[in-house]
C-alpha cells in the first residue's frame, strides 16, 4: 500500500520536492498533485502499480516530473530484483520498464530517462548486480540534478525575450510542480522575479483538470508572483485588452518539424497569439525534444475518461448521464504558430527542422 504522510508544517510549497527518493525505504517520494492547493500530502511509491498509478493519475505530472518518477521508479523496483545473474535481472528490469512506460503515451520524457535508465543496465552487464543497482540510482539523481540545471538554463534564455513589467500567460502547468524546480515555462518568470522583473503573470486554468488553478496559480501567489487566474476562454480577451506581452507554454514532445504537443487548449492560446501578434513561446528541454518523430501528426494524443470533464472536479455531475465526450489530454500546436522554442542551449526558431537539429549538434558538442 502506498504510504501517505499528510503534512501540516506550514511549509511554502515551493520547499518541497516534487519527487525524490527515500533511499532507506526504497521509495519513490512525490507530493500528491491531486490534492493541491487543499492539501499537501506525500507520498511513498514502492510497487510497480503504485508507481503506475501515480503516473497515470496525475499525482505526479508534467513532462520533466514524469521522467524524474519513473527513472526513480525503475530504481526503486531494480533494487527488489533478488539475483545475483545479470540476464534475470535484465529480464525483470524490461519487464517493469515497459510496464512502466506504458503509464501516459504523449510526454517522451518517460520513454527517455527509462531508456537512459535502460542503457546503464545495458552498459553495465559486466558489474555484479548490487554495482549496476547503485549505477541506476547515480543516473536516476543525475536526470533528476539535470532537470535543475535545465530548467535554469531554459530560464534564462527565456528571461532575454521579455523586458520588466511584462504581461505572460502560461497554460497548464510547466512549473516547478512539473519538474524539479524552476519548471521550464515558469522559468523565466522565477529567474525574473529574483531579479525584480515584476512580471504581471495570467495563468488559463486549464480545464478539465485545472493544472493552471490548482498547481500554477498556487507556486506562483506562494512565490510572490504577481499572478491572476483566468478562465481558458479569456485568454483573447486578456489579449485583446493589450495586457500580454509574450505567451510562456511547456511541452510534452517536440516533433522535428516543431510541432509540439503540450495540455489541450495549448493550441487556441497559439491561434489567439497570433491574432492579436502576442509571441508565443514553446518552452522545452532537448528531453522533450524528439527528433524520432517527424511532425505532430505523429505524436501520439492521450485520451482521459469521460468524467475528467463531467464530473471529477465538482459536487455533482455538471452533464448529463450518458453524454458522449471527447476528453483528449494534449492538443498539437502547429509550428507556424510558434515563435520560437527555449531549450537549454539556447533559441531556436523557423525553419525547426534545422534550428533543432543545430540545437542537438550544440547539446553532443557542450554537453555532458
Ligand atoms: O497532463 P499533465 O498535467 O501531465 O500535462 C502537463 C503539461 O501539459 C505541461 O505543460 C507539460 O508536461 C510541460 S511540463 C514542464
């Protein structure tokens, strides 16, 4: 059973981990998503449906967060495989690596910090098992110490596209709550807001799960941020009124051609952008980049159950019994909509299928 310790410290939630590892418990530690803003309440994962779990429901989310959890996740169950031979540890680390995987289609990041996961398994078949297990804890904190310095970086080629006193909208969460820190839309704000940009932040509350309400508008009032919560549908209205100077969002793939699929409605804050000529912004760390896939059209869309939009968020049923619903988590915005995409080496703009290429060629040259 997942283990659950309501806190009650009075604690800022920007004190607190997204996900870290309980390495005397061999558990993954998150703060469960679900309950936020209501109530902080962390919790333990050591199974692999528990893990699963967390994942699809959302108590832990956010492309970046995504990744960190089941690179911790994959960990936490390598460390109960009980052998000393290499190939029925592989075998049974597959095994949960692709039971794990399997949790949320759209944010690549899960595939990829398991793959990277997969290739220290790999690259280390010649150690003793208990060797290639602390191997896979060392690379599990190393993607997650990564994500940190990833999202600063994104902050700060962000923060060079705005100027103080900057109107920004954000849609969904990209925050702190989707990574480690900093977040990667959220970014530029927080690495403003150390610096005095005194932003004005609109945060859409993205319907149906209001990530924008319950989790953005939520680390940045209790960062300080001068943020107001609107509604999806006042996004032109915002723009319209002239009070938004640049559009931050986060992703959770980037296609080659820059196409990127971040949390449904994304795609209508890029049309409206552009009506009233606001740049919009794609926020993404080369993680959430996947060069394998050539154009939106390819990305895979998760579909979410129906009452996610009827009822899952209210006392009481707000449609009626038996209504059909489409309920498609992530929408694709297309990349002649976006001005520019903020990675961690720096901007890259149109043509993608070039800049983002250029963007790896830094990343294999400065990386680590
Ligand atoms: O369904 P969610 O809450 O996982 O969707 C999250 C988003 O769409 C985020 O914008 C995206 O993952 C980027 S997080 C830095």
């Amino acid at each position: 059973m997942e283990k659950k310790v309501r806190e009650n410290t009075g604690k800022n939630i920007m004190d607190y981990e997204t996900v870290t590892l309980d390495e005397e418990a061999n558990a993954v530690v998150i703060i469960d998503q679900t309950l936020l803003p209501n109530k902080t309440e962390l919790i333990r994962l050591k199974t692999a449906q528990e893990i699963w779990d967390a994942i699809y429901l959302l108590k832990v989310r956010g492309a970046p967060a995504i990744g960190v959890a089941a690179a911790f996740g994959i960990y936490v169950l390598a460390e109960q495989v009980d052998t000393e031979d290499y190939e029925v540890f592989y075998r049974e680390f597959v095994k949960q690596k692709e039971y794990l995987d399997s949790a949320r289609p759209t944010a690549v990041n899960l595939s990829w910090a398991l793959n990277r996961m997969d290739e220290v398994c790999r690259g280390n078949s010649h150690l003793p098992v208990a060797q290639l297990k602390c191997r896979l804890k060392e690379e599990a904190a190393a993607i997650k110490e990564e994500d940190i310095q990833v999202c600063r970086k994104i902050g700060e080629y962000g923060l060079e596209l705005v100027k103080p006193g900057d109107g920004i909208l954000t849609h969904c969460n990209a925050g702190q709550l989707a990574a480690c820190r900093y977040g990667t839309a959220t970014a530029p704000i927080y690495l403003g807001q150390e610096r005095g940009y005194r932003f004005r932040v609109f945060a859409d509350e993205t319907r149906p799960l209001l990530q924008g309400a319950r989790l953005t508008a939520y680390e940045l009032f209790s960062s300080g941020v001068d943020v107001t919560l609107i509604c999806d549908n006042m996004s032109a209205a915002v723009m319209k009124n002239g009070w938004i100077n640049a559009v931050f969002v986060g992703c959770d793939r980037v296609a080659a051609n820059g196409d990127a699929a971040n949390k449904i409605g994304t795609s209508v804050v890029a049309a409206v952008a552009k009506q009233y000529h606001v740049p919009f912004y794609v926020c993404a760390p080369t993680s959430t980049i996947d060069l394998a896939t050539p154009t939106g059209e390819d990305i895979r869309i998760e579909q979410r159950p129906a009452d996610e939009v009827t009822q899952m968020w209210y006392k009481e049923r707000m449609a009626p019994e038996g209504i059909k619903v489409y309920n498609p988590a992530f929408d694709v915005t297309d990349h002649d909509l976006i001005t520019a995409i903020v990675t961690e080496y720096g901007v890259a703009r149109a043509p993608y299928t070039e800049s983002l290429r250029e963007i790896f060629e830094k990343k294999k040259e400065y990386g680590n």
